[in-house]
C-alpha cells in the first residue's frame, strides 16, 4: 500500500514538473506579442505577388496606403483569432489594405478558412489574399518563420513595425498617410 502511495505521488510530481516544462511548447497558450527590432523608415524589399483572384500587383502599388502585411495560415489560432479583426479594420478605413499572406500548404485549407469569411465572392482593393506557396515572399525575403507575424508599412513604402504575434487590431494605433 505505501509502494502505491509513493509510486502516484512520484508519479504526480514528474506530471506537474512536464506540464511546467512544455507550457512553452503548447501553441494552443495564446503568447504575448512581440515586437520585432526593424530597421524604422528602412523601405519595403520591392517583391511581386498574384492575389487568389489572378491579378498581379507589386508592394509599390499599394503606396499611398498604410499596409497591413500579415502572414498567416488557417491551421495557426492565434491567426484565426486575429484574422477577422484585421478584415474589419481594412474594411473600415480607406487607408488601409489588408495584405494576407497565407503559408498555407494546400491552397484548399486556406480557401476554405476565407470562405467561411465570405472573402471569396469577390477581390477588393483594401483587402489582398495571396498564397506564398513556395515560402519566398514569408521565408526567403521577411524571414517569418512564427505566425502570426504582421509588418506595419506607411504610405511611402517604409516598415515601421513588426509584429510577432496576435494583437487587438481595433484599437492599434496605425500611421496615418501624409497629405
């Protein structure tokens, strides 16, 4: 009897001390943002992308505007917590677009997140859904291996914040465009 009490105590102990241990590991443990060290006013890389719609746009396109660059993926919660509020903003200041970049594997499992977004039906100009399907807008040229990763860029085309992590996009304060 005193084995069986000494073997579940012991047994109790090493489960808490793991549970302590992995805490980190867990994605499903909503984290704080973090903000990332960027060069502030060092301009965007000029790189091309084609939107799930088919047309094709360069970032110097979309100057003018703040931009929004967020990478994500549908199997990523903290994206999936974020991802509406950031439609909403973009949607409810002509300021802003919406740049989301999926590092989704299957085109398929993204589409089927935005559909449940109603953001299939038709493209708009504040909000842009690109597939990065070989990782070279998100890996190779922002180096974004964590999701959600969001970079804040002003009207002239410069990064003035990198957001690792979701935030309350509401209520973010966001450069307005100069006039």
């Amino acid at each position: 009897m005193k084995i069986n009490f000494w073997l579940l105590l012991g047994a109790t102990i090493i489960g808490l001390g793991l549970g302590v241990l992995l805490q980190d590991f867990n994605p499903f443990i909503p984290k704080p943002p973090i903000k990332e060290d960027i060069q502030t006013g060092k301009t965007v890389p000029d790189f091309a992308f084609t939107d799930l719609f088919g047309k094709d746009y360069n970032i110097k396109d979309l100057r003018g505007k703040t931009v929004l660059l967020n990478f994500w993926a549908s199997w990523c919660p903290p994206c999936i917590i974020e991802f509406p509020d950031l439609v909403k903003r973009a949607r409810n200041d002509e300021n802003i677009v919406f740049l989301a970049v999926s590092t989704d594997y299957r085109v398929e499992n993204m589409e089927k997140f935005l559909a449940k977004q109603n953001l299939l039906k038709a493209p708009t100009e504040r909000i842009i859904l690109v597939h990065d399907t070989d990782k070279t807008i998100t890996q190779d040229l922002f180096q974004t291996y964590r999701l959600p990763e969001t970079i804040i860029i002003n009207d002239k085309g410069e990064m003035v914040e990198k957001i690792a992590g979701a935030i309350e996009w509401l209520d973010k304060e966001l450069p307005t465009p100069s006039r």
